[in-house]
C-alpha cells in the first residue's frame, strides 16, 4: 500500500459497461463513502454488461442501476477531471484518453492491466469464469493499492 487514500477516485475503461463498473462497486463496497467514487468510458455505446452483473451479484456488488457514461457526456454535465485526486485506468485506450485530457492538469493516473472478458468462453459458464477473473484481478488491485476494507462494509458476500 503505502500510498496516501485519495479523497476521490475515476475509474476508466473502454465502455464503462464491464471492468469500471465492477471496480466502482468494489471500491464503494470495500470503503464506503470515505472517498467520493465514479467511472467512466472512453465511448458510450453499451449498457451495463449483464455478465458484470451476475459475478458483482455473487460478492455482493449491484450493479444493476448503474449508468454508463464516457469522458465527454462527463465534460457536457460538467464534471472535471482534475476535481479527482486518482484516476484509475483499466485498459489502454481509457490510459491514453486519461492523459490526454489530464495533460495540463497535476493528476495520479495509475494503469492497472485487467483483462477484458467480453469475448472470451464459448459457453455461458466459460464467460462466468473469465468475468470473475477480471473481478478477481480488480479486487485484488484495489485491495493492494487501498489496503483492508473498512470495518463492516465488506461482509455480504465474501
């Protein structure tokens, strides 16, 4: 760990459909509301994923109202990307995206290397599993970046 708890936190991929979703719940479940949490995607074409939802479900993490949105509906609703104090990216394109709208800003951007699950396992039990891997993968970065959970807030469903 060894790195101060932001007060604020985006987490970014390419849809804000899978991987970004699963770590603003995560991060929401694991510390409640002692840092301000949102995601976002580089493109707005998806909806929440119906696969992200089921493997959140089994840790307790719902997902299912969540509203996806990209960096740019977040600059028309006026929300800065410099008002975070971490971004979080999850995939290449939301790394470059990130920087590339930080560039004059003083911003941590850290790159977290999840794999994205939407095309792999032929069967819907395969495409569980490769879900839960890249939930597994999130949890652990946030669990190693953050350190423990807060008291109380992460007993339903681990």
């Amino acid at each position: 760990m060894g790195k101060e708890f932001p007060s604020s936190v985006l987490f970014c991929c390419d849809h804000n459909a899978t991987r970004s979703p699963m770590a603003e719940g995560l991060m929401k479940k694991y510390y409640g509301h002692r840092a301000y949490v949102q995601s976002a995607g580089v493109h707005h074409e998806l909806e929440i994923d119906g696969f992200a939802i089921s493997v959140s479900a089994e840790i307790g993490v719902a997902l299912e109202r969540h509203r996806v949105r990209s960096f740019d509906e977040m600059a028309e609703w006026g929300d800065d990307l410099s008002g975070f104090d971490l971004i979080v990216a999850l995939s290449p394109a939301s790394q470059r995206r990130a920087l590339d709208l930080t560039r004059h800003s003083h911003l941590d951007i850290e790159y977290w290397p999840i794999i994205d699950p939407t095309g792999l396992g032929e069967t819907r039990e395969a495409k569980l599993d490769a879900y839960r891997q890249a939930r597994d993968q999130i949890k652990k970065r946030i669990l190693d970046r953050f350190g423990p959970p807060d008291a109380g807030l992460e007993q339903e469903g681990d």
